[in-house]
C-alpha cells in the first residue's frame, strides 16, 4: 500500500515517555480521552502508540464495513485473544475470543441452546429468581443495587442454562468476574509493559480467579458426565453435541463456552438494570407511565412471558437504558488484511476500537441525545433509527449470541422489581462509570427502597395518556 490516507489523531507516542503517558491518562480516565478525542477529531480517529495503529470509531458506515460487509477481514485482537494479557487468560478460546472455523463451529454447537423457543421455556426461572430477591428487600432499605442485580442475573443463567443452583458460590464467581473486568484497566496501565512472567497483585488475584472459576466448572462438566443425563440445557448440548466430523467438545471446550456464557450472560443483563434503575430515578415522569403499564397489564400479580407483547414500554425503557448506557461499552477488532473503509486505508494489524457509547449519543443520530426517551424505541419510531447507530448487541455474523435472551431477562426482572418498589438514589450516592469490558457504576450502585402501592387499572390508564 502506497500513499496511504489515515484517519486524523493526536502525534504518536512511540517512545517509552510518550507511551507511559498516554497510558497513564487511559488509567486515569479512558472514558473522557475517548470523548475528547471524537470532540477533537471526528466520529474516526486514530492513536499510534508503540507503531501500533488503532483506530477509533463511532461512525455508523464504518462500523457496517467492519461488522458486516468486510467482516471477514477482521478478527478478534490482542484484547480478546493474549493468553496472558487477553480475555482468553479467562475464557480460553470461548465464543468471545475464537476466530475463524473453530467459532463458527462452536457457535453452531451453542446455537440452539438460545434459539427463541428454548429461551421461552426460562421465562418462568428469571421470574422466579427475581421473586426470590424482592421478597427479601424491605420497604427503607439502603442496598447495593449492583449487588443484588449481579447474583440474580447469575443465578438466573446458572438455573437457565447450566440446571444448577449457585446460591453458594454466588459470590465467589462474581468476584472472579469483576477480577477478570479488571484486566481491561490492566491493558491500559503501565504493568502490561511488564514481561508476562513478572507477578504482579492484580495478576495473582488473576491466577487465583481462573483457579476458582476452573474448581467449580470442571466439577460441574465431570458431574454431568458421569450421571450421562440430558438436562436439555446448554451444558447438556455441550457436552453431547458433535459437528460435522462427528467430533463433540473435550472438556476444556466446554470449560471455555461455560465460563463465557457465565460472563456474558449476567453481566451485561445486570448492568443494563443498574442504569435503569439510575435513569428511572432521575426521570419521575418515565418511571410514572412505567408503573402505569405495569399496573394495568399485571395488577399486582407476577409477569409471564405472555404479558411481555402488553408491556411495550417496558421494553422500550429498557432499549433506551441500553442506548445512553450499553454494557458492551466498546469492542475491537484486528484487521487481517489489508483494507480500505470510508476513505481510509486500514494496514494489515491495525486494531479498530468500536465506540457503542459515543454512537449511541451522536446528535446527528438522536434528537437530543442525552435524554432519556423510551419513544424513541416505540414501533412508529424504531424503524427510523439510523443502522448501526445503536448496537448495544454488535452486529453482523458475530452479533451476541445472547440478545434474546438478555432483553426477555432484563424485561420480566424490571416488571418483577418496578410494581412492587420504586428505587431513590442514597443520600450522598455520586453515580460515576466504570468502563471495564463491561459499562459498570463506579463504586457500586447504593440505592433506597420505597415499597409501593399498585393503583388501580383505570388510574393507569390515565397516567400511560399524558
């Protein structure tokens, strides 16, 4: 490639001075020398740090290319796949971080296990598990809402998916997990300068992690094996699947397809809800025709998977949360070939960051972007959104595997908690992100309990007219 064009970006830090400050300012706050450089450079832009170049992206064309119509000349980078550095550390060679004809093929094994109607046969596990949680809270109460959102959604993926009961261990694989959040800080920080084999405390609180989380899947897998029975689940689809060579997955295989849909199966879910619960509270008169529809559909009673199609706005305060909030905040991906998207010659090795939460905001996609407007998503409205403007989920051959299933469990869980509390901000409560893999609340998320009263059908009715 000659007489390249290159995206516009600040100078490029190649020396070991410039790279350690920029690294140190993406420790400090990536989210904000994200925005900074859109607000500098445009909706395309580009870092050189090390000789490598990464291009940063919140144009919805280029994303196209990227995801879909050049899709095949792009692949999951370092991020994903450093067996050291990477999430492969945690996940092996999981949905997440395969490439090529081993995910193709491991995703055709998972496939069916999150097909439509298998994941309407979970509706009545999610209400249950959420039933389970708001009988517990008291009308006053001062709790951690990313807490509460986060054992849920994993006990709820566990029972869904796995057919067991991880009440016990609750805690010990959420706290793996927020260990394995972390190494995206990590990636940005001066220690992954360091060689792989130097110890570091959050390494070997990595290494302890990947030990814990391997205890209790390989267990499982073994307890399942031996016993030979097909729960019907994705474990046992796992584990008795075999592809087009006859072949089934070793245990490894499933260790790392298990482990994966433990991340990403109730982490984002838990997420979407903790923003909503933020988004509801600052916004009286969207929590107001919610509890109106709700009221007026389930009079007090708990949801099914039928009441879904009567609770539009339900789900449409949900898509909009995922609008102004996506878990997946950002993606990468590393191009293997050389390219040319939008003007711009993309080299062999290049990573491009994909930006969900900049696209997400861009006024020239969303009439006033920063507010919070469940209509957008309304059926007279959602076909006009600009394509590849909103990708909560991704998009293209690899779109998350899991979309279904994490808007019907982020629905019933929200109708579940929504009639019977209302939830306020605590006295003090600074709500800042934290944007690891996943878009987290920074600290936790402390919010109070206020239990209320259902109005009638009729009075609903009035409030869903305003």
């Amino acid at each position: 490639m000659t007489n390249l064009t290159f995206p516009p970006g600040p100078p490029p830090a190649n020396n070991l001075i410039a790279m350690l400050k920029v690294m140190r300012s993406f420790e400090r706050d990536m989210m904000g020398v994200l925005m900074n450089g859109f607000d500098q450079h445009g909706p395309v832009w580009m870092m050189v740090t090390g000789g490598e170049r990464h291009y940063v992206v919140a144009e919805p064309d280029f994303i196209y290319e990227v995801l879909v119509k050049q899709a095949d000349q792009f692949h999951k980078n370092s991020d994903y796949t450093h067996p050291k550095k990477g999430l492969a550390r945690f996940l092996g060679t999981g949905l997440l971080t395969s490439d090529g004809e081993f995910w193709r093929k491991q995703r055709k094994l998972v496939a069916p296990a999150l097909h439509t109607k298998r994941i309407e046969a979970y509706a009545e596990t999610m209400v249950d598990c959420t039933v389970r949680l708001v009988d517990g809270w008291r009308d006053g109460q001062e709790i951690d809402v990313d807490q509460d959102m986060m054992e849920t959604t994993l006990q709820i993926v566990a029972k869904t998916l796995f057919n067991v009961d991880v009440s016990a261990n609750s805690r010990q694989i959420g706290d793996a997990m927020t260990v394995l959040n972390e190494m995206s800080g990590t990636s940005n920080s001066a220690e992954a300068l360091l060689p792989d084999w130097v110890p570091t405390p959050q390494r070997n609180r990595e290494d302890r992690a990947v030990r814990e989380l391997d205890g209790i899947v390989y267990k499982l897998i073994a307890q399942r094996r031996q016993s030979g029975e097909d729960h019907g689940d994705l474990l046992s689809m796992l584990l008795l699947a075999q592809d087009d060579d006859g072949k089934g997955m070793n245990d490894k295989q499933a260790r790392d397809e298990a482990v994966t849909i433990f991340l990403a199966g109730h982490e984002t879910t838990a997420n979407a809800l903790n923003w909503t619960w933020v988004l509801l509270a600052q916004n009286p008169d969207v929590e107001r025709k919610l509890h109106a529809e709700l009221d007026r559909v389930l009079a007090g009673r708990v949801p099914t998977l039928a009441d879904l199609r009567q609770l539009p706005y339900t789900e449409q305060v949900i898509k909009e949360s995922l609008r102004l909030y996506p878990p997946a905040h950002g993606f990468s991906r590393l191009a293997i070939n050389d390219v040319q998207i939008g003007g711009y010659d993309v080299p062999k090795g290049a990573n491009v960051h994909i930006n969900a939460f900049r696209v997400h905001r861009d006024p020239r996609f969303w009439e006033e972007p920063l507010a919070f407007r469940p209509e957008r998503f309304a059926p007279e409205n959602e076909g006009s959104i600009r394509k590849f403007a909103y990708i909560p989920f991704g998009g293209g051959p690899r779109v998350c595997i899991g979309n279904q299933f994490a808007l019907m469990e982020a629905q019933l869980m929200l109708a579940t908690m929504a009639q019977r509390f209302q939830l306020r901000l605590a006295p003090g409560q600074q709500v800042g992100m934290l944007p690891l893999i996943t878009l987290r609340p920074l600290g936790g998320l402390h919010m109070r309990l206020e239990a209320r009263e259902a109005v009638t059908p009729p009075q609903a009715e009035r409030v869903l007219a305003l």
